[in-house]
C-alpha cells in the first residue's frame, strides 16, 4: 500500500512539473530603455522596485503577453508602471512553454513623478462608477498598474482598487 501511495505521489509531480515552464537567465543588463530619454538623469526618479520579477508577475505575463523579442518584454514591463520610462538593474529571461520561447525582464522602473497620468487618467482625478448598489463618485489616490488604479469613494476612509475600463473620468 505505501509503495502504491509512493508511486502515486511520483505521478501527480510529473504531470505537474510536466506542464510548467522552464525559465533560462538570458543576461544582466545595467540599463534599457526602448524609447529615447533624456541625458539629465536628475529629472528621473526611482518608481517601482524589481518590476516584472515577482513569480506572480512572471505567470500573469506570461498569459498576457506573447513578447518573442526583448524591446516588447522591456516596453511591456515599463508600461505597467505609471510614468515609467526605463529600467535600471535588468535581469533577463528566456521562458519556454510549449515548445516557444517568451522573453521576460524585470528590474528598477524609473521615470517622471510630476503630471504623471495612464490611460487617460491622473492623481486626483475624480470619477464615477456603477455596481450593484448605484452609482458612486470618488477620486483617484494611486495608479496602480496597466489595469488598476486606487480610488477613495466619496464619504469612505480607505481606497479601493478598480479597474480602469470600468471608471468613467467626471468632469467639474
């Protein structure tokens, strides 16, 4: 019987390990960029640390991207961030699944702090949105991600996440 549970156990982790990826080092990079940027580092401020390198990022990029070369894994890694222009401190993967290969980058996001603003969107921002209970009115208090951004709802202490498709912007 524990050879049977044994032989069991050995089973379920191929099939398992059988479906994963497989990550390959590609390179370390001091610097990238896939835009111009301006020569006065001064003007750039660190914004997010180690973007992109989280396994929960690796996953989540790799069922929404398809980025075959490095200017698309790199563009794709600062867009997440708001105000994002470049990476510092780059780790380079190569992620094979499926018989293909994806690239993937992780590093220092740095960028513009002031007039910062993503999908049309900025801080401060006031908008509105529909649920279940009606509609509601609040302002923006941070700009998460290339999905979300952090809105405090008119009346409310605390912020909430919320997806960017499904605010509308209000105008004054």
């Amino acid at each position: 019987m524990k050879v049977f549970l044994q032989i069991g156990v050995l089973m379920v982790c191929l099939t398992t390990m059988s479906g994963c990826f497989t990550v390959v080092d590609l390179g370390k990079l001091n610097m990238i960029s896939d835009r111009n940027i301006d020569t006065k580092m001064g003007e750039y401020t660190l914004l997010k640390n180690y973007a992109g390198g989280s396994q929960k990022e690796v996953k989540k990029a790799l069922k929404k991207t398809k980025a075959t070369t490095l200017d698309v894994a790199v563009d794709e890694t600062v867009r997440n961030v708001a105000g994002g222009e470049f990476l510092k401190n780059v780790k380079v993967y190569g992620v094979k699944k499926k018989k293909k290969m994806f690239v993937v980058v992780e590093g220092d996001v740095w960028g513009y702090t002031e007039n910062i603003s993503y999908r049309g969107f900025k801080l401060g921002d006031m908008v509105q949105w529909k649920d279940l209970t009606g509609s509601h009115k609040g302002k923006i208090t941070g700009l998460t991600d290339a999905e979300k951004c952090m809105v405090k709802e008119e009346g409310k202490e605390n912020s909430q996440s919320f997806k960017y498709s499904s605010l509308t912007k209000v105008v004054d």
